[in-house]
C-alpha cells in the first residue's frame, strides 16, 4: 500500500538480519542497502583514506562513491545493492587499518 513518505513503506516491509561492524540490524528484505542503512542510524560507511573523514551515502544513484561498504570482501556501493538475509558488512580498509594499528603496537 502506498504511503505519503517512502520511509513508512520501508515499515511494513519483513525484516532480514544484516550485521554492519559487528553491530546487528534487522532491515526490510528487498529495499535499498544504503538508505536502509540510513534509516537504521547508519553515518558513517567509510572513510577516507588519506584524511580519515567520514563520508555516508549522498548521491543514492551510484556517482559519488561515498556509499562504499566491504561485503565478503568487495568493495561494493551500498547504493546499488538490496538488502539480502545475513549480509556481513565492514568499512572498505577496516580490517588492513586493524592490521597496521596492530604492526604498529
Ligand atoms: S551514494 Fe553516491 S555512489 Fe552510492
């Protein structure tokens, strides 16, 4: 059924589990990665590499890049994605920054 907002819609739809940094979200299957995420509280999904700034979806059409997430490995646009049972998602780089912080100890 059609509501006034978008987001009410996203309300009915079932839930599936996804974990994003180890934190669990149940989100509605079938709707967009990015503003599921968004939705949930999400503000951050990667950061830059040489500055280290946050960036969070802006575009939503797959142009900016500020989407990125890791899913098994890939770096993929959160943007361009739906949501499926039991993604596993990191920040792109998460797990070599952890690497080095850790070769830096
Ligand atoms: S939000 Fe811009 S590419 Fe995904």
């Amino acid at each position: 059924m059609k509501t006034v907002s978008p987001f009410l819609e996203l309300e009915e739809k079932p839930r599936v589990g996804v974990t994003f940094e180890g934190e669990r979200f149940e989100l509605p299957e079938g709707e967009n990665l990015a503003a599921s995420l968004l939705a949930a509280g999400v503000r951050v999904f990667r950061r830059t590499p040489v500055s280290d700034a946050p960036r969070a979806p802006f575009c939503m059409m797959g142009a900016c890049f500020d989407c990125l997430v890791e899913i098994d490995g890939v770096v993929r646009q959160a943007c361009m994605i739906d949501v499926v049972d039991e993604l596993e998602i990191v920040r792109p780089g998460a797990e070599a920054a952890k690497g080095t912080d850790d070769a830096a100890k």
